[in-house]
C-alpha cells in the first residue's frame, strides 16, 4: 500500500522513510528503515571500526576530520539547499548553522589530544612516592540521537567531539530530517575510505529506543525534555551513561541602561530565527519599567518587516503536529487577559506561522511555562533587574538566556538559572566552540563543545606508578607504630591549623 503524503510528515512506506518538506510536500529522500538487527549490526561494525579509528591516534584522526571539514567548507551551499528542501529552513539560517558546524569540527580537531591525552597530575602527602597519570580513553561506540531543528550544528556537536575523542559513532537521526544526516554520514564515509567509523540508522522513536539497547558505551540526545526521559529509562536498563540536552524556555533581562535597539534587534532575531524553533530561542521578555514602551515598540517594528513564506525570513514550522501547540499556546494566553500587540492566534495559517508578540500574560500561562517552539514572544514589565531574574527562572528548564544592560548585565547573567547566558546578544555561545552547551533542571544535563564537550566522550583513566621508596610507608601492613605517630605528626602540622 502507498503511503498518504502529508507535507512534513515523516511516514514509511514499504520499508522506507519518506521525507517531504513541509512547505511544498516535494520529496527529499527515502531512505531503509532500520530493524532491532540492523542497529545492532551496525553498533558491531562501529565496534571493529572503532579499534581503527581510535588506533589512528589524536593525529591521525584530526587528519580526517580536517578533510571532512574542508569536504563542507566546499560543499556548503549544497548542504544548505538541502536543509531548505528537507525541511524549509531559510537558506542563509542554514548557512549560518552549517558554518558553526564546521567551526566546531575544526576546534574539536585541534584541541582533542590536548584536553584527553596523557598528562601528569601532582602527588599528595600519603602517596608522594608515586607519580600520577591521567588520560581520557574512548568508549568504542556512541550512540548520538539528533533533532531535526538544526539537523547539522546540533548533531555535530556531540559526533564531532566524539570523533575526535577517538569513538565511533551511530547516529539515529530525526524522521524529519533523515536526508541531510545521510548526507553528513555520506561525506564522512568518503574520508575514511568507507570503513563504518560513522554510521546512520533511520526510522521512528523505536529505532532510538533500539540503540540505547545495543550496548553502545554512551548515549547523546538532543530533543524534548519528554523523549530525553525516555532515552534515559532506556539507557538505565544497561547502566549507559547518557548525555541530554532538552527542552528550554530562554529569557532575555533588559536592563534599564541598555541599547535598545540593539536588545530590540538581538531579542526578534533569538526568538525568530528558524521560525522561533529553537531549543535556546528567546521566548520571554522581561523589560524594566522605564524603558518597557520603548523597547516593545522597538521588537514590533522589527519583527513586523520579517517575509514569511518558502523565499521569506521565517519559513514553514517543520513539524506539522508544532502548529497546534502554537496555536493552543496563543489562544490560551489571549483568553487569560494577554494582548497580541503583533500577529496573535490569527498568525497560525499552516504550514506558516507569522511573527507574534504578546504582552500582559500571566505568569502561569502556558505560554510562559511551556516550551511553545514556534516565532512567538512574550513581553513582561518588571520593577527591576531582580524581579526579572526571579520571573526568568521560575520555570522547570534552565538552558540559556540573554540580559541587555551596561552596569549590572555581567552580574545579572550569573543568576540567571541556566547553563548558559550571552550579555548583549542573544544565542551566540551555541557559536563559540570553546564554550560548553548543556543545561540543568527540564533542559537536561552534560556538555557538548569546548573542553567540557571533548570529555563527555572519553573515560577517565586514572594510573599511579612508583617512583621511589615509601617515605610514609601508608599503603601497606608493613608500617611501624613510629611511622604511624610520624604520619599523624605531619598530618597535624600540616592541615591541623
């Protein structure tokens, strides 16, 4: 039986998974759908694979992911025509997301054998007669699942770290987005000269729930705060340890001295971009009595001008089933008293929804509590800086979040509850290789980029290794009762005042 083809809908037919883009329903690829079998058959091959990669050592495989990093340099503008076919993305998003993700191959690249490799780490008093050595071994396997929001930045930064740190990897796509990871794994294979060290195994939730079971070392999501829970139940099962990056309802503070229309700028582009399906897009506002009128009026007139449409600034919203959250997320906050001073519940006009900025909702609304994913924003007026910084993290996520100010922007920031903040911009740390991403509470636990990022993927391999005679003579039964007082002496002098 043929499939019915809903624009967007991932579905399967005859064994395949057939992806359309959501906009237009033209068909961007099917691909085979992988069985319990197949994952488990491809984790074996990654294991063997990984025996070679992780042979190649820190030079080695900096060679390659080097070559693949130029291989998308190169190929940029194909790879973005194919996230706007797959699934409506805007080109120049894409391209902006696609060069993060070079970025990000390129520093795990360089900084992998000076973050994981052997070093030596400083005795103490007990064991001063050995030296210490430290180095962070791989896993073998990993198992990365990915979003379909940013199908090639957000994978990446979990399989690139995991590359360079030595691992293989299996990576279970999206159902949204199944043709551009094939294209990721595709130009990955041809530096490698074929061998399984990245592999892709499509399908639905059940082929996720597959390899978290297949034995892999560890598991990186991306997703909802729903599915993470999930991943992690399932990965419990083997005692595999997981890596989640969830759900987020991001706030931006506007501070009293800030540039408005630098905040007004930066808030329409966090919260708009990629049609405000963001896992650390803006989606609430919390502005200062004094400069509240001005800076609402400021977001209007910018986000006003954006183009909707399959040309325009803000494109399709990629998951069908999203419109409906949006919609019940606007009608619900109009209905409670809020105020639509842009777009509004009549914006929804599937597959599109037009920009909106909503004022006066309460606090418990869904709206404010819920993660909404689409180009909306609430706006609040707040008494001050601290009443802002309680409101922004009154919710169960805690990803990222922005403040605009001069005096106190750096010291508002740190309280923001949250594993990340940007001070006059918005989302710009997802961009800085050399930072971690991750979050805490809903959005979840662990760390992609920079050094933290690099040792997610490797186990830490402690070693102690004699270097002369025991002067404290501790670890062993043959101590005498006078080189116990002498210890006890020693210990006293030094850490007993």
């Amino acid at each position: 039986m043929t499939a019915v083809r809903v624009p967007g809908v991932p579905v399967i037919d005859n064994g395949e998974l057939l992806s359309t883009n959501p906009a237009t329903g033209a068909e961007a690829g099917r691909f085979p759908v992988a069985g319990p079998a197949d994952v488990a058959a491809a984790v074996e091959r990654g294991r063997q694979a990984a025996q070679w990669w992780s042979s190649l050592g820190f030079a080695g495989r900096q060679a390659r992911l080097l070559r693949w990093r130029a291989a998308l340099a190169n190929r940029l503008t194909e790879l973005a025509e194919l996230c706007r076919l797959e699934g409506g993305k805007p080109v120049a998003d894409a391209v902006i997301e696609i060069a993060s993700a070079i970025d990000h191959i390129d520093w795990a690249a360089h900084n992998a054998r000076r973050v994981l490799g052997h070093r030596k780490v400083r005795s103490r008093l007990l064991v001063a007669e050995f030296s210490g050595h430290l180095e962070y071994q791989p896993y073998g396997v990993v198992g990365v699942i990915g979003p379909w929001n940013y199908p090639v930045l957000t994978p990446l930064g979990s399989i690139a770290y995991a590359l360079s740190a030595g691992n293989a990897v299996v990576f279970k796509p999206s159902e949204y987005t199944p043709a551009v990871s094939q294209w990721l794994v595709d130009s990955f294979t041809e530096v490698v000269d074929g061998r399984p060290v990245l592999q892709v195994v499509h399908g639905l939730g059940d082929v996720g729930a597959a390899l978290c079971r297949a034995g892999v070392g560890k598991v990186a999501f991306t997703g909802s705060t729903a599915t993470a829970k999930k991943v992690m139940a399932a990965c419990a099962e083997t005692l595999t340890p997981v890596l989640l990056e969830a759900g987020g309802k991001d706030a931006m503070i506007v501070d009293a001295d800030a540039d408005l229309d630098a905040a007004a700028q930066a808030c329409v582009w966090g919260a708009l971009t990629n049609a405000g399906q963001t896992c650390i897009g803006i989606e609430r506002a919390y502005a200062v009595e004094p400069v509240y009128d001005a800076f609402v009026a400021k977001v209007v007139e910018k986000a006003g001008r954006l183009t909707v449409g399959e040309d325009g600034e803000i494109g399709p919203i990629t998951m069908p089933g999203q419109i409906e959250i949006i919609r019940r997320h606007l009608e619900d906050a109009v209905a409670r008293g809020g105020r639509a001073v842009l777009g509004g519940p009549e914006a929804v006009r599937p597959p599109y929804v037009h920009p909106t900025v909503l004022v006066d909702v309460p606090e418990d609304a869904a709206a404010v509590r819920e993660e909404t994913f689409g180009p909306t924003l609430t706006i609040r007026r707040v008494r001050d800086a601290d009443e802002a910084v309680a409101l922004a993290n009154a919710v169960r996520y805690g990803l990222g979040g922005s403040v605009f100010g001069r005096r106190r922007a750096l010291a508002i920031a740190r309280q923001l509850r949250g594993g990340m903040a940007a001070v006059n911009s918005t989302l710009t740390f997802v961009g800085m290789s050399t930072l971690p991403f991750g979050g805490v509470g809903d959005s979840g636990f662990g760390r992609i980029h920079g050094d933290d990022g690099l040792r997610e993927f490797g186990r830490a391999k402690a070693i102690t290794r004699r270097r002369g005679p025991s002067l404290l003579p501790a670890m062993t039964f043959e101590r005498s009762p006078a080189q116990v007082a002498r210890i006890v002496a020693i210990v006293r002098r030094l850490y007993g005042r």
